[in-house]
C-alpha cells in the first residue's frame, strides 16, 4: 500500500462485526471510522477523505432497500467504492446493489480473507481513479509518482492528438505499445477525461491472473459453479456497470474465453460461471496489448471477428528508442520526483551521462528509464549523475549494451558461434541431414527452458517475455517435453 494510511468508512449497526473488521486490517496500514448511523457516516464522507465505504443494508433508514441507499451514498461522493453487505441471503440484493453503483456486494456471514481482499481491491481502485495523470508538462511535480505522459516529439504529439479525439467518444479502444510504454496511463487519461469520469475505473490484467480463475475474475460466479465457491460473486464486468473496465494485456486471453469476451461485445450483456441468467452491463472497455494481435490472428491464437471489434479506435505507443529525444524532459521528470523522495536536494545528472542514455535502446522503456533514475540517484549519493553510475546500474539489471558490457555479450556471440559452425560442420560431413533445423530446435529449447527457470515456472510470464501466447508455448513445451 501507498505511504498515506488507507481510510475505511464502516456503516454497520453491529459492533461485533465492526471489530471483526478492525482485527482484519491490524496488519494493514488502515485506519478505520465506525458509525450505526448512516447520516453520520454520510456527514463524515462528506466532511474527511475516505478510500472505501463498507455499508450494511440493516441501515437503510426509509426502507426503501438496499438500491436506495447505496445511489444516495453515491450521490453524495460518486467515486467513492461502496462495499455493501446484508444478512438477508437475497441473491436478488447482489444484482440490485450492482445496479445501484456499489463496487461489490458481500453476504454475511463474510470470510475475513475475502473481506480484505474486496477492501483492498476497492483501495486499489480508488487511488487508480484520484490519482491525475499529467499530460506533457515536465515541470509538474505534484501528481503522483509516474502519472504523468512526458514528451514533446512529434510521436507523443499524435498520441495526445489520438487521446483529445477518443477521450469523448464512447467507443472501444485499443491501446498497443511494448512493455513499459505507458500503456495504463494512458488508459486512465482516457477515463479521466471522459464521460465516465465520476465513475469507476476498473482494472483486470489478463495475464496476471491463472486461466482456471480469470472467467470467474471477469464474470462471476455463482454459488457452487465450482469447488470452494461458497457464495455468488461478482465479477469485473459487473463492478463496471455503467463505467470503464481496463483490460491490460488482452492478448493473453485464451480463446474461450475471447469467444466470451466477444459476446459482451455484441449483445451486452453476460453470464455468471454456473449461471443461466443474462446480466445486461453497459460498460465502456479499453483493452492494451504488447503483442503483434495481427501475426495471432494469423496463427489462429486471437479471433479475427473479437480483434474487429476491440480495434474500433487505437493508440499506439511508441516505443523509447524510437522518440529519443524526449529522454531530457524524462529524466528531468524522474529527477525532480525521485529527489522529493530520496531527499535529493538539487538532483543533477552530468552531460556525458543524458547523451549515454539517450544512446541506449531501452528495452523496457519508459518503466526501465524511470527504474535506473531511481536507482542512479541513490548511488550518486547527492552528486551528479554520471555515465558510469547508467553504466553500472545496467550492468548489475543484464540490460547493459553500452561501455562495461561488450566482453559478456561478445562471450555470448562466441558461444553462439561456435554452435553455429558445429552445426554446418556437421551436416557437411554428413553427420546431420540440415544444420537450420538442427539450431532451429536447440535454439527454441533452449529460450522455452531459460524463460521458464527464470519466471518461476509461470507460464503467462515465460510466454510473455518469448513475445508469444500462452497456447504457443503450452504447445511447444508438449513437442520438446519440457517439463513444466
């Protein structure tokens, strides 16, 4: 969590359960306000800034229902999430409590694990709403670290001029660009200047979360559709209702689940796991890839007819070495704001090193630039900035490709090279038939075992990190009998 202590507004006539909650975030840095009124409660959301609002239906003070009181909370703070929960064990209350605005609804009896995973979710949720980004201007120093779109090349230009054209349209967009270009910010320029700005701004990346858990994650379920679900749930499309959902990394959908992605699109409307019934949403989505969508399609690893309908608008980001000379008004930002943190007073950075950096090809863009900034301040100590402190950072991370890294990249070179001439060797001394395939094979072998020792034995990252699907790679695991 952030460095400020999260504030959690709790409406709920039974202090039993308001110490149930005060035990569930002990270990959390939260602090908590309790009321059995739901007027107080009100007073104080209105007068004091709170993260999320826990609200229980027992308050509903005209009997008008659960709907009511949650669209009266919102109409007093509209970004503020609402969690609200009921004894009554009405699954009616699920559908009209989402209806009405409220991030999520939980039956009591509540699991506590449960509790503090929907809270600090909504936390997430709320900050990812508040939290401005920035457009263009370097010398803003207040926004929250890393929110803000820096650059004034012409390739961030048309990339403002995509934004100020899409921010009002209330249609699908579709944000390409390579890790660490900035894709999520500019998701949340495009939600924060749109029409649905007073609502929620909710996240779900697709490649984070297991294949077996993600249908339910964006979904739902209901109670018993599968081992240990105990309870209805709702998913990501309903907490959207009537605002944004950001789907980042859309390319690591499989493809049941694009298929049901797909029918979202057209009819609007969705199906819990283990339900039957149509639940309409009216939600405007905004997906972002690192992947080449076109050459998945092609290989029958993305649906042609759901890639139509998510590129109805698309912003493409370009990637760092390709607007280099945005990198002074970048590591002014970076400088300005990590010297705030790390108690820099004038944070500099000599000439030789902005020209060293501007010369790297920065495989992880921006994010990469902003780590090693980060980084270079802490080992500069309070002075400038210089080449060999880039140089050393890049070095330690394996991302080094300027002075201090030619002797481990020529050794690697070397090694590949006499693999290379092995294998022509061979094949003209008639050992092998071909030496392509041959190398082909050993190459592939040896990426799919690397990528996946180096990521843990997680698939979604491995493949990933190879620039192919998780489908891909299960496949050619399964041809090279690579155990995983």
């Amino acid at each position: 969590m952030s460095s400020r202590s999260a504030r959690i507004l709790i409406a709920d006539p039974d202090p039993a359960f308001v110490d149930v909650l005060s035990g569930a975030f002990a270990r959390d840095d939260c602090y908590l306000v309790a009321s059995a009124d739901l007027d107080e409660a009100l007073e104080w959301s209105r007068t004091e800034s709170f993260d999320v609002m826990i609200c229980d239906a027992a308050l509903d003070p005209i009997g008008k229902g659960l709907p009511a009181m949650i669209a009266r909370i919102k109409k007093a703070r509209p970004k503020l999430p609402v969690i609200a929960t009921s004894s009554s064990g009405d699954s009616g209350d699920t559908i009209e409590a989402i209806k009405a605005g409220a991030y999520d609804y939980l039956p009591k009896p509540i699991e506590v694990e449960e509790l503090r995973r929907v809270v600090l979710e909504a936390i997430a949720a709320a900050r990812r709403m508040s939290n401005a980004v920035v457009i263009g201007d370097a010398g803003t120093s207040d926004a929250a670290p890393g929110d803000a779109l820096i650059g004034r090349g012409r390739a961030m230009l048309e990339v403002y001029k995509a934004l100020g054209r899409l921010t009002a349209a209330p249609v699908t967009v579709l944000i390409r660009g390579e890790t660490g270009t900035g894709k999520e910010l500019i998701a949340r320029a495009l939600y924060q200047h749109g029409h649905r700005a007073h609502q929620p701004f909710v996240t779900v990346n697709c490649a984070a979360i297991p294949e077996n858990l993600l249908e339910s994650e964006l979904f739902g379920h209901e109670k018993g559709a599968f081992t240990g679900a105990t309870a209805s749930r709702i998913g990501k499309f309903e907490q959207a209702h009537n605002a944004t959902l950001f789907l980042d990394e859309i390319g690591d959908l499989d493809l049941s689940l694009q298929a049901k992605l797909l029918r979202v699109l057209q009819e609007r409307q969705i199906q819990r796991v283990g339900g039957r019934a149509d639940i309409p949403v009216d939600v405007r989505i905004i997906a972002a890839t690192h992947r080449d969508v076109e050459r998945m399609v092609a290989l029958g690893e993305f649906r042609e007819d759901l890639f139509y309908r998510l590129n109805v608008a698309t912003i493409s980001l370009p990637p760092l070495r390709d607007r280099t000379e945005d990198i002074p008004q970048l590591v002014d930002f970076f400088l300005q704001r990590y010297g705030k943190e790390l108690a820099v007073s004038r944070p500099a950075i000599t000439t030789r090193a902005l020209r060293y950096l501007e010369e790297q090809p920065w495989p992880g863009n921006v994010r990469q630039l902003q780590n090693v900034i980060r980084k270079a301040l802490l080992q500069a100590r309070g002075y400038a900035i210089d080449a060999p402190d880039i140089q050393q950072i890049l070095r330690e991370t394996g991302q080094s490709v300027g002075v201090g890294s030619e002797d481990g990249h020529a050794a690697a070179l070397r090694s590949l090279e006499e693999l290379a001439r092995s294998s022509v060797e061979q094949a003209r001394n008639g050992e092998i038939s071909a030496a392509y395939p041959l190398m082909q094979e050993l190459m592939e072998q040896a990426l799919l075992s690397e990528a996946l020792r180096m990521s843990g034995g997680n698939q979604a990252q491995a493949a990933r990190w190879l620039g192919i699907s998780r489908l891909t790679l299960r496949q050619k695991l399964q041809k090279h009998r690579i155990r995983h």
